[in-house]
C-alpha cells in the first residue's frame, strides 16, 4: 500500500467535494486488491489511514469500524 499523500495513493477531499468519496473507495479497492489485502479489519484499518484527519475521528468511531464481525462492505456503506 502506497504512504498517505504519495502518488497513487488514494485521496479524499469532503470540502473541495464530497462525491471524491466514491473515487477514494474505488482507488483503494484497486490499491487493497493490488497488494492482496483480504482482511476486513486491515481493510478498514487502510481507509481510516488515507483520509483527513477529522475524517479519521469520525469514520474510527464507527460501530463498524471496531466490530470485528462488521465487514469492510458493512463499513463502507
């Protein structure tokens, strides 16, 4: 997986334009397949690492974010 802010990693920007939510989702279904990351928590866990930190506060306090039995398809939606 690519570092956060590095070229190909995926992005998110809810000012500029909240739809960029559905490119970001998209960049990193390609970016998690590409580096065979299967694990729903380590998925989660690579959304909540590239976006804007107030995001981050946000999207960690989740119930599917923590519940172990949520899926990353449970989290997304």
């Amino acid at each position: 997986m690519p570092p956060r802010g590095a070229s190909g990693a995926p992005s998110f920007d809810p000012i500029a334009d909240s739809r960029s939510i559905i490119g970001f989702f998209e960049d990193l279904d390609f970016c998690l397949e590409q580096a065979g990351i299967n694990d729903d928590a380590e998925k989660k866990g690579h959304a909540v690492r590239y976006v804007p930190d107030l995001e981050k506060t946000i999207w960690r306090a989740f119930p599917e974010y923590a519940d172990d039995d949520s899926t990353y398809e449970d989290f997304k939606r």
